[in-house]
C-alpha cells in the first residue's frame, strides 16, 4: 500500500510532536525530573502513562490473535489487568511511603531493600532480560505491521520507530515518557474509538459477533484473568510510576483510572481482532490486526491507523528502554561502584545506556523476528520473581529463600526450551514452581534458625 502525501504528512507531524515534547521536557529540569518526574507526576499523568505503556506494538498483536482465535473471552486479559490494578492499590501504596523515603527508582530497589544486594542483583538480572525482551517484542511487533500497513519494508519501519524513540527519551528522560505517553494514549483512545465506531455503525452482522459469546472458552477465560492480575506485580513500569506520583491519592484514583481505561482500550482492540475474524478468515492470528485494518479501514483513514500503530509502539517502547537504562544505571553501576554516586551521575549513565539499548535493540530486532518464543519466554522468566514480590509484603522472607525461587523458575524455563515443551501454559507455569521453592526454603531455613 502506497501512502498518500496527506498521510506521510500525518505521520510526519505525530513524530516532531513526540521529538518536540521530548526537548520542551529537558527545559529546566533537575536531575530527579530526568531519572522520576521529580516524583511529581499528576493523575492525568499516572492513567495515560500506565495504559499507554500497557497498550504497546506487542500487546496489540498478541490480543488480536487471541480475539481471533478465541473470540470476547479473550477481553478476559483486560478485565483481569483491570483487576489486578485494583489488587495493586494497597501494595503500591505502601511502595509508594518507603519509595519517597528511601528514594526508589527501580522495582529492583524494592528487592534490594527486603532481601540485599545479592537478591536484588537476582531480581535486576530477571528484569533485565524480560525487559529487553518486552523491547524486541515491541519493535518487532510494532515495525511488523507499520510495515504490512504502510507498504514501507520491515528495516524502515524499524529505523523511524527506535531513531524517534531515541531521540526524545535522551532530551526529556521519563518526564519526557510521562509526556509522550499522555499524547500518545489521547491519540490512541480517539483513534481506537473512531475505528470502533465506523465498524460496528456499518455492519450490523458485525455487532452481533462483537457480542457473540458462544466461542468463550471457560479455562482460557479464567487463565486470561489470572495473567492479567499477576502480570501487575513484575511489571517495573508501574512501580516506577507509583515511585513517581505526586501523593497517594494520585496512586489510588490513578491505579482506579488505570483499571477503567485498560477495559475500555481493550474493548476497542477487541472489535479490532473480531472484525478480522468476521471478515478475513484463515489468516495466521498473528497477523489478525494488521490483516483487520488492511481490508476493514478506508483508504482515507489509513492515516490515522498509522499514527495509532505509531503511537502503540512508542508509548512502550519508550518505556522499556528507560526501564532498562535506568535498571542498569541503579541496580548495578550505583550498587556496585566504590565512589558515591550522585543524582547527575544517574543521569548521564542513563542517557548513555538509552542509546546503547535504542541501538542494540534495533540491530537483535532487524535479524531476529520470533515474537512467540521471545513472548512465551520472558513470560516464563518474569513470573519467576512473583512469588517473592507478593510475599515480601506480607511475611518476613529469608534472602536465600527468595534466590533460591529465583533460581528455581529460571532451571524450569530452561528444561521447558530444551525439552521443546515452551508452550504458554506451561511457560506461566513458572510462578508455580517458583513459590513451591519459596516455600521450601522459608521452611528449611526457619528450621535451621
């Protein structure tokens, strides 16, 4: 598909906005401001950057091929995110209190408070991978059907997404992902809500699939629920924005906001992926959102399409590269260096290590393009760490129990990749295998005690 004039123009203007937020974010800033909002950040702020960052390239794609396959039931991922932020209140009040006090950046400072340095170098490295992961997801993903919709090839897609990304991640810092992420949700939620509209207004057969529920599958609803609870509690980005909320009212409402706005983006994707399967059957689930809006949005539309699409993928992928910046940054350099390490040195370290990712994870995604194993994995992986965030709220947990949980799920990922057996239910499996460890070691060592 060859695009229009107006349409590259639309594109064109989206980028320089996000470029031009990112530089208006560096005037005047502190170095808190770059590395956490100044812990100041508003709760219009807090909801559009949570469910921005949530609704990335990845997420589009995963959802539309589950909507495909599995028809509403597979709402059920939002409804239990929903859930799962509401769950998350009281937590991520208490994080909020020690956070302002012992200054948090990362999730892993958490880990590094409740069980020392070397669990929560354990805990760093887990997030480490997943993160970087979660990035080639997102630029695979995304770059993929910019380019299936676009008609540019997959390495241009891919080059204009991360070299913008960039850019205005290195002028504003997370202020700048706090920012980006408010326009780009805004765009996001009108665009979603346009396409929504324009698909159940013409096509009436439509509206009745849209609430068809005769393709729900009981397990894979209940499954899609406790996924999406769970996958709250691994998720960095949303303890750095409870990190750097203006008080916890802005927590609490903005965690309620969350839940709200979660449900109502993953309705509008949802009719996405239907539509697809209405209208274009046989085609790889995969491919169930690209192929949607390729036959079901009008020529003059398509402009918009791409700029959701673009928005998609930065407003993750913005996030992952800070997560991981700023991971190494505080989890290992300032861990590790002898001298004292200062606000500014974060800062800079930061800003070296968001170009190092943005390069790096440009070059792993122009050659490798796996997205289910990469999916499947660090889902695996991350839900490994679960047990002992949950349980350091609630009980005083050795250190080594909780390594030795780490550890335990990581060795079972493994022999799931060796054995051929990394399949999803087996992959989040995890979890399990890593609190039954948990609990094993809590008990040995209190004994020893």
């Amino acid at each position: 598909m060859k695009l229009s004039a107006f349409n590259f123009g639309l594109l064109i203007v989206y980028a320089l906005v996000c470029i031009g937020i990112g530089f208006w974010s560096s005037r005047g800033h502190k170095d808190e401001d770059y590395l956490i909002a100044g812990r100041k950040m508003t709760l219009f702020g807090f909801v559009s950057s949570v469910v921005a960052s949530y609704i990335g390239g990845a997420a589009i794609v995963a959802y539309s091929a589950y909507v495909y396959q599995f028809g509403i039931s597979a709402i059920a991922v939002f409804a239990g995110t929903a859930l799962g932020f509401i769950i998350f209140i009281p937590y991520a009040l208490k994080l909020r209190k020690i956070s302002t006090e012992k200054q948090f950046i990362t999730l892993s400072d958490w880990f590094f408070f409740k069980y020392g340095k070397q669990t929560g170098v354990a805990s760093a490295l887990i997030l480490f991978v997943v993160y970087f992961g979660m990035l080639l997801n997102q630029f695979i993903a995304g770059s993929s059907i910019l380019s299936n919709i676009s008609g540019w090839s997959y390495e241009m897609s891919l080059l204009i997404a991360s070299s913008i990304i960039m850019v205005y991640l290195v002028a504003g810092g997370f202020k700048s992902v706090i920012k980006t992420d408010i326009f780009q949700y805004v765009v996001l939620f009108i665009l979603f809500s346009l396409l929504g509209y324009l698909l159940i207004k013409e096509d009436s057969n439509f509206s009745r699939e849209l609430f068809d529920i005769s393709r729900m599958d009981t397990g894979m609803t209940i499954a899609f629920i406790a996924f999406g609870v769970l996958i709250i509690f691994q998720s960095a980005e949303y303890w750095q924005r409870v990190y750097a909320a203006k008080n916890e009212r802005v927590v609490k409402k903005g965690l309620i906001g969350s839940a709200v706005f979660v449900l109502i983006t993953g309705f509008a994707i949802t009719i996405v992926g239907l539509s697809a399967h209405e209208y274009v059957p046989g085609i790889e689930p995969r491919n169930a959102f690209s192929e949607g809006l390729t036959v079901l949005v009008p020529q003059k539309y398509i402009g918009a399409a791409l700029v959701l699409l673009f928005a998609a993928i930065m407003s993750s992928a913005d996030t992952i590269i800070f997560v991981l910046a700023s991971s190494v940054a505080k989890d290992y350099i300032s861990h590790f260096s002898k001298k004292e390490v200062t606000q500014h040195n974060l800062m800079v370290q930061t800003k070296i290590f968001i170009i190092l990712f943005s390069i790096t994870g440009f070059i792993l995604a122009f050659f490798f393009r796996d997205l289910i194993t990469v999916i499947l994995f660090i889902t695996g992986i991350g839900f490994t760490i679960i047990p002992a965030a949950i349980s350091s709220f609630h009980f005083k947990i050795y250190p080594k129990a909780a390594l030795a949980s780490f550890i335990s799920g990581i060795i079972y990922i493994f022999v799931l990749i060796l054995t051929g057996n990394l399949i999803p239910e087996l992959s989040v499996a995890s979890i399990i295998v890593a609190a039954i460890f948990l609990l094993l070691f809590q008990m040995i060592l209190k004994n020893k005690k």
